[in-house]
C-alpha cells in the first residue's frame, strides 16, 4: 500500500499512556536521549516522554515498543535532533514507526497487604532508610515536603537514584488496599508533581507512570509479590539487574515502604478492620 | 507449445506460499499454464488434470509444472526462483558462526523464550509440534484441521496438566491482549471476553460487538470440536478460568457451533460458579442465532446496539449495503457457499425454520448430507472451509478458487433461486477478496440473465471499518456488482429467504440468558494458563508464514521454524513415541547418565586378559557382519590379525580361513563393551587400554592406536604393518603398562575426561583432531614411561612413536565416549541413541530405550579431502567405531571448537560453526564438561534424540577418516559423512511398538 514511497514501516505496540500525542496532528520533537535499544523523545510538557524502543530494550509503560532487536535497528539518530510525532506514527529519518496496536502495560492493582518472610532486599541502604522515612511521614499524616525534596532528582543520571526510590514507594503504597496506604500515596504523588521540574523529563515521565501504578513488567510482578508476602528470588535479580542502579534504587524504595507500612499497620491494627 | 516438469527434492514450502508462488510463474510472460506444489497425491491428481506428464515422486518433493512457449517457460522458471528466493531469504540464517533456523517448534521456543505458539503444519504432524510448546510449558494455538480427535484429547490433557491452553485444533482466530492471531478482525479493546469454539462464528460476534461500540478484552479459541462429546470442553474451561481471573475481562461470552447437549449442561453449570456473567451464543435449533445473543450479551454490556435504536423491543439496525437490485426475487432453491463453517451452520439452522431440509456437506442431521458431487436441486448449503474440502490447499478465505468455480455452477443452473455467500475479512484472510468475488457475481447475475432469469445474491460480511481490507469498501464493490450486503449472518440468511418469497419478519425474540455466579471467585491461585493474558506477547509460530507475516504486522516478536515435514511414513510412529510418558524423564534421565559418567585410564594388556578373547575370535567395528559381506578395509585388517595371531602364513591363505570361516568368530567390539576406530579389529594378542567408569561401575576397552598411512585399522596388511603390530605388542604395550599402574599406584588413574574437555579449549573436537590431548596424554605419561623397566632404547622409540602420533589420544577418547554412552544405555522409553557404529558395509545405531538391538541400513561414503593422488574412486563407505565420539556429543558435534579441522575433512570454517549449532537441534541437551568456546563456552550437543532426527531429516554429522576400498591400501583421505536415515526411522519403528500410551 505504501508502493513507491522510499519509507519502512516499523510496527510497533504502544503504550495508552502515549495515545493521545502519538494520535494528534504531526509535531516536530526532540529526541532527548539515544541509546541502541530506545529512544526518548520529550511530548511538548516537561514530564511527557516517549520511549521508542527496540524488543529486547526494558519494557517501560511510556513505551512505543517494536518487534525489532536493538541489533536490527538503526535509529539514525542522536540527542537533540528532532523527529515528526504524530498521526499514529513517529517519522525517523529511515523509517517511519506506525502504532499497530495497543498495548497496555501491567499495573499494581491494591491488594490486601500479606506480610510474609523478609523479602525485597535485606540491606535496603541510605535510599531504603530515606523511603522508610518518607513512607513514614505520609503515613502519619505529617509534611512530606521535606522527605520529597530530599529525594526528587537525587544523583546522577537519566533517572536519578533517588527518583527510582520515589517510584518504588509510589508502587509499593498503591499495590496495598488499606485507606492509609491510599492517603499517603496520594500525598506523596501530589508533593512529586508539584516538582517534577526537579528532575530529568524522563524520570518525571516514570515517576508519574509509577503514581498511576505503571512500571516495567518485572517490577509491577515483584511489588505484586512482595505485598502478598509471596517470595520470588529470581525476579528479585531480574529487577536488581535492571539498568546501572535503577532495579536496585526501587527495590530500596520498596522495601523501606513496606518496613514503615508495617509498622504503621502494626501500631493501629483496628484499621485492618475497618478497611473500605 | 512445451511442458517444463521437474521434481525437487528437499524443498518444503507451505500451501499459502506455494500458492503465491504458483501466481507468480503462472502470470510470466508466455507461460499458459504453471503449478508449484508439493507432489501430494492430491496435487499430482490436479496437475496430471491438467495435462502434465508427471513421474513418480514422493510426497516431500516440490513439482513445477510449467507449460508455454519456449521463451515463456523460461521466463516462468525464472520468476520460480525469484519467488522462492525471496520466500526462502527470510527462512535463513547465514551469517558467520549465526545459528541456523530451528526446524521444529520446540527449537524457535528454545531460541526466542517465546510465551505463546501458533501451529499451522499439515494436520498429521500438529500434534507432534503442538507438543512441543506444552513440553515447553506455553499456551498453543492449533491453525491445522485434520487432526484426530483422539488426538486432540491426548494433548488437551497433557496441555491441562501443564497448566497452560491449547486453542485448536482447527482454531481459525484468537485475540489475545489485543495481538489478532490466525484471522481475525480489528476490533476495539474492551471487556467482553470471548470463548470460541468456532472461528468464523466467534469474527463475527466480534464485529457484531465492535459495530455496536463494545470492545473485547480477548477471544480465546478453543476448536470446533471442544464442546463434542469426545473433547468434553476441555479448553474451553481452561480459557473460561483464565477470564475469570484476567482483571480486564468484565463479562464473558461463549460462541460455539450446536454443541453436544451434555457438554452444555455440565458447562452451563461450571460457568455458574466463575463469578462473572456468562452469555452464551452457543447455535442449535430453537437457540438464538448469533445475531441475537450478541445482542442479549449487549444488554449487559452497555453498549450502543449497532447503528440504530437501543430499545430492546424494537429491532437493531445491524449495518447493510443494498443496490438497486435488493428487492429482486429469485424462484427456486437457497444455494448458500460458505467460507465459515458457523456461518454455513447458522444459515442452515435458520433456512431449516423456513424452508425445511437444507442439504449439505455439513449437515445438520446425516440423512442430509450431500452426494460427492455436492449437487442437489433442493435448499443445499456447502462450507468450503470443511476439511474435506481444504485437504492439500489453502482454506477458501485464502484461496477462494473452489468456491468462485461452484458460483460459476450455480448461476448456470435454473433450480438456483438466490446466492446466500459470506465474506470474511481481517488478518490472515485475503488481502483484497472483493473484487474477485464481485466479478463472480457479476458474471453469475449475467449467466442467470442470459437464461431470463433472476439471480439475487446476498453476502453476509463479516469484517469492522478496523479491517486491512476496509469493510466498507468491500461492500460496497460487491454492492456495485449487484449483492445486498449484510453484516449479520442471521439476517443475511433472513434476507435472502425473503427474496425466495417467504415471510421472515419480524424475528421471534429468543433472548439469551445470562448465568451469574452466586459467590465470588476463589482466592487467587496460579495465574490459569501460566499467564498467557497478562504476558507480553511473543510468538514462535510453525508452518504458514503468512501468520507470522501477519503478527509483525502488529508489532509483535516472532520466531518461525523452518519447518519440513519429517521423513517419509513415520508420523504415526513419531506420534506413539513422543506421546510415550516415559520418553522426556527417560531422556533426561539418559543425558544426565552421559555427561556424568566418568573415564578414568587404569590398565593396558593384552585383549586375551582384559576382554577374555579366545583364539581364533576377532572383534571388528560396527554392526555385526558376516565375512562375505565384509568391505575390502575390514577384510584387509582381518587378514593382516590372522597374520599376526599366526593363524595364517600368507594373505591368501588368511582369506581362504576367513572365508570358511571354520574356528573363527567375528563378533562386533560394542558386544563386549570395547571400540576399535575403523576396521576395529582386535585379536586375543593385541593389547588394549582399559578404562573405567566408577560412578556406574562401567568398563570399557580400546586398541592402541597405530599412527597415520599403512596401518592395519585402514585394512592394510603388507610386513611392515604386521612388524608394527609385533613392536606394539613386545615394545610399546608392556612400557604403557608399566607406566599406568605406576601412575596409577602413585597418583592415580588418569582422567580422560579431563583432557577431552581441555582439548576442546586447545582447537581438537576429539574424532579426527587429537592433537593436543595426544600431548597431554603424553605428559600425563611421560614421567612413568621413563622410569619404565625397560632398555632405554626401548623407551627411547615408545616416546618417540606415541609423540610423532597425532591420534594417539583417539584410542583413549573413544572408550571414554563409550562409558559415557554405555551409561545412557538400557533406560525404558528413552529415545537417546547410545551407539553409532559402521563396519564399512552397514551403519548401524542402538538405542537406549530398544536394548541391545542393532538399526542398520548401508553406510554412506565420506566426501572429504584425499591423501596425495587418492580420489574419492578410491574411498570406501564409512567405517569404524569412531562415531562413538558424535554419539557422546563431540567429534563432528564439536566442529565450532575446532575450526582447524575443515583443512583436514573439508568444508570452510563458517560450516564448521553451523555443524555444531546444527546438532542442537537433534539433541537431548547440552554436555556440561565438554564446552565450546566461541558459543561462549556453550555445552557440546549432547544425546541425540531419535525422534528429533526424524522430526527434522538432520543426520547426525560425523567426521570421520577415509579408508581405501581395496584390502591393504590404507587410508586415502578424511571427509565428512552422515548415517543413512533408515537407521532412525526403524529404530522409532521399535520405540513406537515398546512404547507405553
């Protein structure tokens, strides 16, 4: 159908969270990063990104994904240049990448929070104490502005160390159904997108992801488990292999979430019970 | 004029491509008339129809038969290869060191991980891929029909203990997470889940559903005949399960031809119980047609109820198309040509109400049932998409031909009253099916016209304005040719009843019902169907590409197996073996057996001492061989060891003796658990290593080895070799001796092992590369050598002999390989071959699951590289024990560890890599010991797998030395060579009779 016209088509899957941008009229915009398996290409606001990505890139819920390896694919591309977005596509220079179908990405959903044996990681670190801390006030109801700050565009990078902390407290708060958990994890959110400047467009882009419960599969998996008390060592080291500090920086965030959730819970059991 | 007719063999394509393909040629410049098939007996019928003169072939060669002029069947041939060139290009991996394409389903889901399968093989080899992806633990989608219902029984349950779903067989269309598997329409995301035990019928519930704004979550095909008797609804309670749990799916909706009336009752009941409200648009007389439990299911599902009103007491208005020519009556008989089988079947049930009988090749009750000829002068409906009618060819939404040709009948014929067609469109159906069928009806309305008489047509169209093709479009090019045009089914059939003059309106108003569960859901298990609705989708798929084709298309990852169909008339044996419950425990068990068993050097004396060899009884390679049929290298070596026993003064004097054979035995060295490489022979004096496997408590023996050139293993017997064998004996054999037990009194026993997988590091695979375990052998032997009790000068030249010798360590390799194999052998259901063996007359393989049974058929002759004026004239069939070394997974199976090696044997580095990847794919795993490093230390493929060999036509690649096929000439060169395939094919013959169901 396309005959004639010097022009691959890439097919990819696409994440809702992108729709309405990849549907409305073309736009010219810049690629913010280019690595061999993904692309990022910021949507106008400061926390809207696309990542195109190749099949064997991590999955992320911002995603327009191919059925293409990295190694099959030549973005032609580098930071800072710009590409066409919109009309079911995204014009490259040798290709355009159509939006074939949807695809949505997986989700924590709030489940009864079941503690079981010690999971997540033993050793959760500064970042871990720095959740905890923050899960902490939110929980009590206290400022999390300080907790916020301390945290949001923390270290260096693409999504800084302490912004993965940040989303795996989101995820971590929104996987428990317990009224709570909800208040604290709508507290936090709401301090998060009043800041978002403070740090990269693509840790914002997956910060806001993370407050709607959206993560990479593996991750959305694990903090699923680890909420029902269900152990699962090898996602584990799927999730801590993920990117240089990322899997490792979240899984902090949850840990130190799900210690201070305890604890709460523990301190006022009568609210198990009344639970809306 | 000319007829251009060849036969190719080794060329597997599926129909679709063949099909596409045979277009190709068929419109070349010239060409009057061209088919590409495969030379099924069906496609021979059709081709010799149309004149060629085609000779005997069997069913896996590729017939082209081209007929045109001179310049026109060149031209057709060269578009051939254009065609198939670029059908083939994507089915190949070529790069160096690339792996090759899997060729079974099981090996695209070993490479890619994928997390669902879609089968679209030929009917009688379904099963056996289908197979694969349960084993593998993923969800299958079975494309194929044709396939035994007992069949499908045994892998639905086999599927259900593995927790995961088989859709199929005969499963048309599927939508998992949004990913359109097989045909299927684009329609719009949403809640309704769909179980479907029909194909078409479930395409078009969800363009009824996508029409009236409401979106599916997905639709889980389960096979026509999940809701008979015999299958019982075994998938379809998996699917409705996994629903249930799945949080996108708010209501479910069940689809289905008539079922059988038990299988309802027990799955209305089931149903009840899931917790979400079940509607069912299951057909059969006095049930609602589709149409109507759609629009039931609407009710619930809050959806805007097609174009027009959504009170439910007043009728939907499903879309339409009418011409001119809508109203025009017909006189005579309904003639209904389906595409879709619960399209035909619910036609059927409606005209039944208005009409009576309908005939049928699908009937609705046996006396119904059409001639062969499936003319009638009566109501007559016919499925094209039937599997009688679709054996050998492409189903009719693919190929419509069979259907455009019986259009072309029915307008001929007077007693025809009204054209009642359907037309389905979306992924995987014909890219553009329009026109073609409106230039059929047009031309059938023109036919009847010239008869003065009337030929209404009705189509019911089955597509959403999502579909490729466009629905609006299509309806509108069959509108111009004179169709009325209905998206409904039921009201498609209503409509062209009406044109025969009967009253069809209004519909009574059969409503469906809903079942609604009284509980909620237990509490979460397992995900049902190993998660098969949350995953992200990636697909290894196994036949028709155009399905793979059509899943790029939407962005989602695909493996495809380069499938062929297995060797000639072993389907039925493949099936009872792979079916066996034993088989993969009994493999597992086989390897882990192999790859532990050890290999320690303990001794080396005289065969008299260490086999109990008696005078007079030579052990020879290979399977058991009576003299006469000896080839002439195995007689050479016979002679020159009756020589040396003293048996014999001259040669022909050793022949005459042989040939009587009076006081001698030949007996294979594998029958006392010894090797031998080439002729193999070992007589009572010759001594031998003896090597040990403690874990299994195993022993084994071998010959030592004579150096390269004139050698009595090679067959030749002059002095020189019988003076060697002399020094071997009085020299050589008692200085090893001397060396091993001390070694093996101060350090212990040498490990073979060891060096095996060390040399496999160093550029040797260990069969016909053994330089640098020969060194380390050495080494290991050299500070007990010298000490030896012996005259220095002695020692001297044992040094000197074993050193200069670059297959020293053979001899201590192959028995190393045989504990290994010897260990594997004996388990009951293992399809692990444990012995190869040839005598330079016979290959023969045993099995470990057969006993000691010998699977013999004529040994092939190595191709290879030749010894200075040698050529392959001189070369005989492949001989010797030496394939011991492929069957314990090194040797030719370990090629990619020494790239070297193709200046010896032949053949360029890059099929050196591509050998060892290639055996992956007929083995049972991996060795842990012996590594390759270039596949980044990956184990050798390790126990191969009868069945697999079978499955794929890959023979296992031995390398291999070349003998002189002349007594005493020695060796003429090294080469590459494989077993002939009837050694596989009766050994599966013997599994399937030992095997358990």
């Amino acid at each position: 159908m396309d005959d004639g016209l010097d022009v691959t088509l890439l097919p990819a899957s696409m994440s809702p969270l992108l729709a309405a941008e990849v549907a409305d009229a073309p736009r010219r915009r810049r690629v913010v990063a280019a690595f061999p398996t993904c692309l990022y290409v910021e949507l106008g606001a400061h926390e809207r990104v696309l990542a195109l990505l190749a099949s064997d890139a991590l999955a992320l819920p911002i995603g327009l994904r191919l059925a293409l390896p990295a190694a099959e694919v030549d973005w032609g591309l580098e930071a800072g240049a710009h590409v066409v977005v919109g009309q079911g596509r995204v014009r490259l220079p040798r290709a355009d990448v159509v939006a074939a179908r949807l695809q949505h990405p997986p989700r924590v959903r709030p489940a009864q929070r079941r503690p079981g044996p010690p999971t997540g990681l033993r050793e959760p670190g500064v970042l871990g104490d720095l959740a905890h801390e923050l899960a902490t006030a939110a929980l009590a109801g206290r400022s999390v502005d300080p907790g916020v700050r301390g945290l949001l565009g923390a270290g260096r990078g693409l999504t800084p160390s302490g912004d993965d902390a940040i989303c795996g407290l989101l995820l971590a708060l929104g996987a428990v159904d317990a009224p709570r958990a909800r208040r604290a994890h709508a507290a936090v959110l709401a301090e998060v997108r009043a800041r978002l400047t403070a740090t990269t467009s693509l840790s914002a882009a997956l910060l806001v992801a993370a407050g709607a419960g959206y993560a990479v599969p593996d991750v959305v998996r694990l903090v699923t488990g680890l909420v029902s008390g269900v152990a699962a060592p090898e996602l584990v080291d799927r999730v801590l292999a993920i990117g240089h500090s990322s899997g490792r920086d979240l899984l902090s965030g949850v840990t130190g979430t799900l210690r201070a959730l305890d604890a709460s819970l523990e301190t006022t059991p009568q609210e198990g019970a009344c639970r809306g | 004029m000319a007829d251009h007719v060849e036969l190719r063999s080794g060329a597997y394509f599926d129909s679709v491509t063949l099909m596409q393909v045979s277009r190709t040629v068929a419109s070349a410049p010239g060409v009057e008339a061209a088919q590409v098939a495969m030379a099924t007996e069906l496609n021979l019928e059709v081709i010799r129809g149309m004149g060629f003169d085609v000779p005997g072939s069997a069913p896996n060669d590729l017939v082209v038969a081209i007929r045109g002029d001179e310049d026109g069947v060149a031209a057709g041939l060269s578009a051939l290869e254009g065609a198939l060139t670029q059908k083939r290009s994507a089915a190949s991996g070529s790069g160096l060191g690339e792996a090759p394409q899997p060729r079974t389903l099981g090996g695209a889901i070993r490479l890619s991980g994928a997390d669902l399968a879609l089968v679209s093989v030929p009917g009688e080899h379904a099963i056996t891929e289908a197979l694969d992806a349960v084993r593998a633990g993923i969800s299958v989608l079975v494309f194929s029909d044709n396939v035994p219902v007992e069949d499908e029984v045994a892998l639905k349950d086999a599927a259900a203990r593995a927790g995961v779903l088989v859709m199929g067989p005969d499963c048309g269309t599927a939508v998992v997470g949004g990913v359109a598997l097989g045909f299927a329409n684009v329609v719009r995301q949403g809640s309704v889940g769909i179980v479907a035990a029909s194909g078409t019928g479930a395409q078009q519930v969800m363009c009824l559903l996508d029409a009236a704004g409401v979106g599916i979550s997905h639709c889980l095909g389960v096979g026509g005949r999940d809701l008979s008797s015999a299958v019982a609804a075994r998938s379809t309670k998996q699917a409705l399960a996994a629903l249930a749990a799945d949080p996108a799916t708010e209501s479910i909706l069940i689809v289905s031809k008539p079922p059988a009336p038990e299988v309802l009752a027990d799955l209305e009941a089931y149903a009840a119980g899931l917790g979400k409200p079940v509607h069912w648009a299951t057909l059969g007389a006095g049930r609602p047609d589709l149409t109507a439990a759609v629009e039931a299911a609407l009710g619930n599902a809050g959806g805007t109820g097609g174009t027009g009103a959504t009170d439910e007491t007043t009728e939907r208005g499903w879309p339409e198309w009418s011409g001119p020519s809508s109203d025009e009556l017909g006189s005579g008989s309904l003639r209904g040509l389906f595409c879709g089988g619960t399209l035909a079947d619910e036609a059927m049930l409606i005209a039944a109400e208005y009409l009576g009988d309908v005939r049928s090749n699908t009937p609705l009750r046996p006396e119904l049932a059409l001639r062969a000829d499936l003319r009638d002068t009566g109501h007559v409906v016919i499925d094209f998409g039937d599997d009688s009618m679709t054996q050998g060819r492409a189903h009719p939404m693919i190929d419509p031909s069979l259907r455009l040709e019986r259009i072309a009948a029915e307008a001929a014929d007077p007693t025809c009253g009204v054209l009642l067609l359907d037309l389905v469109l979306g992924h995987g159906a014909h890219p553009d099916p329009a026109p073609e069928l409106a230039e059929a009806i047009r031309a059938a309305r023109e036919t009847a016209a010239a008869d003065s008489r009337n030929l209404p047509v009705v189509v019911s169209l089955t597509g959403t304005t999502g579909d490729p093709q466009g629905l609006d479009r299509c309806a509108e090019t069959l509108v111009a040719a004179g169709a009325t045009v209905l998206l409904s089914n039921a009201l498609a059939t209503r409509h062209a009843i009406h044109l025969l003059g009967r009253e069809t309106w209004p519909v009574g108003t059969t409503t469906g019902h809903a079942a609604y569960a009284s509980g909620s859901l237990a509490a979460a298990g397992p995900e049902p169907v190993g998660g098969l609705l949350t995953q992200d989708v990636s697909v290894a798929t196994v036949g028709v590409s155009l399905f793979a084709d059509a899943l790029r298309a939407q962005a989602v990852p695909v493996t495809e197996a380069a499938w062929q169909p297995p060797i000639a008339g072993t389907s039925g044996d493949l099936a009872r073996v792979l079916a066996d419950p034993r088989r993969d425990e009994a493999n597992a068990e086989a390897l882990r057996r192999m790859v532990a068993a050890g290999a320690d050097l303990v001794d080396v004396r005289p065969a008299s001492q260490a086999l109990g060899l008696e005078r007079g009884t030579f052990l020879h390679a290979g399977p058991p061989i009576e003299f006469a049929r000896a080839s002439g290298p195995l007689k050479g070596a016979l002679i020159g060891a009756m020589l040396f026993e003293g048996l014999a003064d001259t040669a022909d004097e050793a022949e005459a003796k042989l040939e009587k054979g009076d006081g001698i035995t030949l007996e294979p060295c594998h029958h006392r658990d010894a090797v031998g490489p080439m002729a193999g022979v070992i007589s009572p004096s010759m001594w031998v290593y003896e090597l040990r496997d403690e874990v299994h408590d195993n022993t084994s023996w071998c010959s030592l080895n004579e150096g390269l050139g004139k050698v009595l293993r090679y067959g030749a017997y002059g002095p020189e070799v019988i003076d060697r064998l002399r020094w071997m004996n009085t020299v050589l054999g008692p200085i090893l001796q001397q060396s091993v037990r001390t070694r093996v009194g101060r350090e212990g026993a040498i490990d073979i092992k060891a060096i095996i997988s060390q040399m496999l590091q160093m550029g040797d695979e260990g069969h016909n590369r053994n330089r640098a375990g020969s060194l380390m052998l050495l080494r290991e032997l050299l500070p007990t050598m010298i000490t030896a009790d012996a005259p220095s000068s002695d020692i001297a030249e044992a040094v000197r002999f074993s050193g200069a010798n670059e297959h020293f360590f053979l001899n201590l390799g192959m028995p190393a390989c045989k504990l290994s194999t010897l260990a594997a052998h004996g388990i009951p259901g293992s399809s692990v071959v444990t012995t190869m063996a040839r005598n330079g007359t016979d290959f023969g393989i045993r099995v470990s699951g057969t006993g000691d049974e010998w699977f013999t058929g004529p040994a092939n002759t190595p191709e290879g590289l030749f010894l200075g004026s040698y050529g392959p004239d001189d070369a005989n069939p492949d001989i010797g024990d030496s394939a011991i070394t492929e069957t314990a997974g090194i040797g030719g199976f370990a090629m990619a560890a020494a790239p070297a090696i193709v200046k010896f044997v032949g053949g360029d580095v890059p099929f050196a890599l591509r050998a060892t990847q290639t055996m992956y794919e007929i083995t049972t795993g991996e060795h842990t010991a012996y590594q390759v490093p270039i596949l980044e230390f990956r184990g050798t493929p390790t126990g191969i797998d009868v069945t697999s060999v079978v499955r794929t036509g890959i023979l296992p690649q031995i390398n291999t030395g070349m003998a002189g096929r002349v007594a005493g000439t020695g060796q003429v060169g090294a080469g590459l060579v494989t077993p002939p395939d009837q050694c596989f094919t009766q050994a599966l013959a013997a599994l399937a009779k030992a095997a358990r169901a």
